[in-house]
C-alpha cells in the first residue's frame, strides 16, 4: 500500500478484521490518554511509577 497509495493507506491489514483494528486503536488511545493525565496531575501518586514506564509506547 505504501509505494501504490504514496505513503500509506487507512485500511486494515490482511488477516485482520475490523473490530481487531478497532480494539487496537482504542487501545491504544487509552494508553496515550492516560500517559498524558498521568504525566499532568500533579496530585497523582501514580504519575511517579508509571509515566517512565508508559510514555515510550505512545511516543514511540
């Protein structure tokens, strides 16, 4: 898709359905979502142990 579409393409690899590539994206929202609320209260106690952990995945 990459070449034929000139850099990419919104459809869902073969072998996967739908609802998968739903669920990934949700997912993946979550982490992003949480990682920022995570990294922006300061009242959090939890902003300490997981932002080190969880702030790669989203940023890749």
């Amino acid at each position: 898709y990459y070449d034929r579409y000139g850099g990419g393409a919104n459809v869902v690899a073969h072998g996967y359905t739908k609802g998968v590539g739903l669920a990934a994206e949700i997912i993946g929202t979550f982490v992003l979502v949480y990682t920022v609320f995570s990294a922006t209260d300061p009242k959090r106690s939890a902003r300490d142990s997981h932002v080190p952990v969880l702030a790669p995945l989203p940023i890749g």
